[in-house]
C-alpha cells in the first residue's frame, strides 16, 4: 500500500494505492500518526486506486475513524472500485463513514 497526503485548510486527503491488508498494518499506524499529528476537522480517503481490502485493512480504517472522531473529526472513504464498494455495501460501513461514491 502507498499513501500520498495532502492537506488544505481542515481536510487532509489520503490517496491510497494498491492492497490495504494485515501486511500494511505497520505502514498504515504510522500514516496514521503522520495524518493526526495536525488534528485535522475531516480525513478524505481516495479509495480510487485500492485494489484489494481484506478484513484486517477495514479493521485499519475503523481504528482511524475511532481515533478521530475523538475530537468530532470526520473520517470519508471516496471513490471506492466496485468490489470495494461491495464490501462496504455487505458489512453495513456507511454507518460509520461517509461513502462518496
């Protein structure tokens, strides 16, 4: 998995390529931290250039969402491919994020 952030004014953006899997799970806390250490108001992931999710990579992204909605952030998954979409669609995910399609 390869991350790109950018930031403008309150909104960090995190383009994502590749696999998010129990391997990027190293890779993914220490973006984490990097994204987090601003305190940034909303996080917007690019999902446009994800590949694959397995469930320990959802897992990832819901340790996000928890870390900053501590302090009323707001975490949104944008463009995800078809099959990503899908598993969102399954485990219910647009409860806890926003989804723009």
């Amino acid at each position: 998995m390869q991350f790109t952030i950018s930031r403008a004014q309150s909104t960090t953006t995190v383009m994502m390529l590749g696999s998010l899997t129990f391997g990027d799970h190293k890779t993914f806390q220490q973006m984490i931290a990097d994204v987090l250490s601003t305190k940034p108001q909303r996080v917007d992931f690019d999902l446009s250039g994800v590949e694959r999710i397995d469930s320990a990579g959802l897992g990832l992204l819901v340790l996000l969402r928890n870390r900053l909605t501590s302090w009323h952030g707001i975490v949104a998954l944008k463009h995800p491919p078809a099959q990503v979409a899908r598993i969102f669609a399954v485990i219910d995910f647009s409860r806890l994020f926003e989804i723009v399609k």
